[in-house]
C-alpha cells in the first residue's frame, strides 16, 4: 500500500506538470506528500525566496488534494485526510531527492520527465539517470507536455500497460498494479499485458548449404513466429488468472511482433493509456532496460507517463494488514 510520495519541483513550469497526478495520485490514493526542491548552492543566498515557493506549492498542493479525496470517497469519518509538506535542501538534486526519499521512507517518487534543461537532461542526464539507477523505490515519471486526453485526470477511465518479457523479474511489477487497482476503489481500472514476440533474425554466416540451416528461411520465420505467438499468448492468459487471483478484475493480454522497443512505443501511442507499469531491468540486466534500445526507446517516444520499478524484494507495496 502507498503510503507516502514524494515529488521534487525544481521550480519550472514544465516540472510542475506533475501537480496533476499528485492531487490525484493523493486524493484518491490517500497518499501523503512531501514536495522537495533542492536549491543549487550557488543560489542558497536566494534560499528565502525558494523556501516561500515550495510551502506555497505545498499549500497548493493540499488544498487540491483534500478536494479529490472528498470529491472520489465523500465525507467518510474513516478516510484519513491527505496531508502535504515542504521541504528544502541545498545541494546536489539527485543525492538531496534520494536522501529525502530514504529519511522519510517514501513508497514512491513522482517526478516530470524533464525539468527546465529540457528533456534530454532528466531522461540521460544527472538527475534521472541517478535516481533510476540507485533508488530502490518506484519512480513515476510524468513527460512534461502530457496530452489532454490522458492527463490522469481527464480521462474517463484509467488504463494500465504492463510490458511483459516472461521472465519472473519482469512480473515483480505485478504486486504494484495490484495496488494502484485496490487504492482506486470502485473506479474501473483496465490492465493491457503486452509481449512483444521478436522474428528470428537471419544469422551472418547463413547459408542453404550448411548443416541443420532451414532450407526455405521465410517459412522458417513464420512458423518461429507463429510458435512465439502462442507461447506469449499461452505465457500472459496465466499472467492474467494471477492477477485476477489478486483481485484485478479487468485485464486483456496483447501480443506483439517485432522489435520490442518500436512495438511498445507503438502500441501506447495508438491506445490512450494513462500509465505504463513496467520493471527497471528484464532478463538482460539493469544497464539493458534503464539504457539499453527498450526503457530508453519507451522513455523517449511515449507521451503517457510511466511507472518504472526496480526488481528487487524490497520495493514491493506493503500490504495493509486487515
């Protein structure tokens, strides 16, 4: 279960982005917020002035918050109300956001994909790249410049694409999915699984004449993937009873041939899904899916936000006790 979130401004438009999904994610989550903003010590002479923006953000932040958790759940005396609070920090941003995250032991980090150095800065540069690769907690990025018709609170129902790639690493993300479908309550919320069956690619050293080499290597691809196809689609129906087992109801399975990356950025951006679940390394290692051609490619060329875990047990939502 969230508990906590945290989500780090660093004062531009395009971060504030995020404000969306926080009173959302808040209100009806009923999710606490810590809003951070990391002052460049160059600039802590200003510290006055940045301390004045991140509690009126703040302020903000609550005010909105409390008017969805009312609005989604009524004037229920058991609903705790959502509380909000600043802080700031001078210092390196991303060593300031990871420490914050570890103090108060935040269930989640919410931050916009691109703060005011432009979207190549926050999806390779620093602060990005560092949080990705050492938090240990989710991080929901939001792409600044997030359409209309899925900002998180626009869109009539709420639709989750969960890549898959068979490995159990990859199903880690399941447990969060499962979550974020409870804390909605009895808002529908749809989950898509996706497996992209990649065709076999024809070696260099191919040749007819060679030993055990498929004489007519076009047939030989369409049955390799025609056999991918039924194995993926075989691999996310039993994906699917699990979730189900969990308590999510509404799940549909996809399966996809091509190149993974292109597959994926194609399929989202024809569907309109207002979030992408999917584990921080599959089976080819951390390095491969937080920069390699699949994360990289599907941080770059989607517009809907996405919710990126990182494989390990000590990430997974805790559970509410009943």
């Amino acid at each position: 279960m969230y508990r906590k979130m945290l989500v780090p401004l660093d004062g531009s438009e395009l971060a504030e982005v995020v404000f969306t999904y926080a009173k959302e994610l808040a209100g009806r989550l009923d999710i606490d917020v810590i809003l951070l903003h990391v002052v460049n010590p160059v600039l802590q002479g200003f510290t006055p002035m940045h301390r004045a923006y991140i509690e009126h953000a703040a302020e903000i932040l609550q005010r909105e918050a409390r008017s969805v958790q009312e609005r989604s759940k009524g004037a229920k005396p058991q609903v705790k109300p959502v509380e909000t609070r600043s802080e700031l920090t001078v210092g390196y941003a991303p060593d300031e956001i990871l420490r914050c995250a570890e103090k108060n032991k935040v269930d989640l980090i919410l931050m916009a994909s691109h703060g005011r150095s432009g979207l190549r800065r926050w999806t390779m540069g620093s602060v990005a790249d560092k949080i990705l690769r050492t938090s240990q907690i989710p991080v929901w990025l939001v792409r600044a410049g997030v359409p209309d018709e899925i900002l998180y609170d626009k869109w009539p129902k709420k639709t989750i694409l969960v890549p898959l790639d068979g490995s159990e690493l990859a199903e880690s993300v399941l447990p969060h999915v499962q979550t974020l479908s409870e804390q909605r309550g009895p808002e529908r919320v749809d989950v898509v699984l996706v497996r992209v069956c990649e065709p076999p690619a024809i070696p260099s050293y191919y040749a007819p004449e060679l030993p055990d080499a498929p004489l007519n290597w076009g047939e030989y691809m369409q049955k390799e993937t025609a056999r991918c196809k039924q194995t993926a689609t075989d691999y996310l129906a039993e994906v699917a009873k699990k979730l189900k087992a969990m308590g999510v109801n509404n799940v549909k399975s996809e399966v996809l041939v091509g190149k993974s990356a292109d597959q994926l950025v194609d399929y989202a951006n024809k569907n309109p899904f207002n979030l992408i679940v999917m584990a921080t390394h599959g089976r080819s290692g951390l390095s491969r899916w937080v920069y390699g051609s699949i994360t990289e490619n599907v941080l770059q060329g989607v517009s809907c936000p996405i919710l990126l875990i990182r494989t390990n047990p000590s990430n997974q939502p805790v559970k509410k006790e009943k």
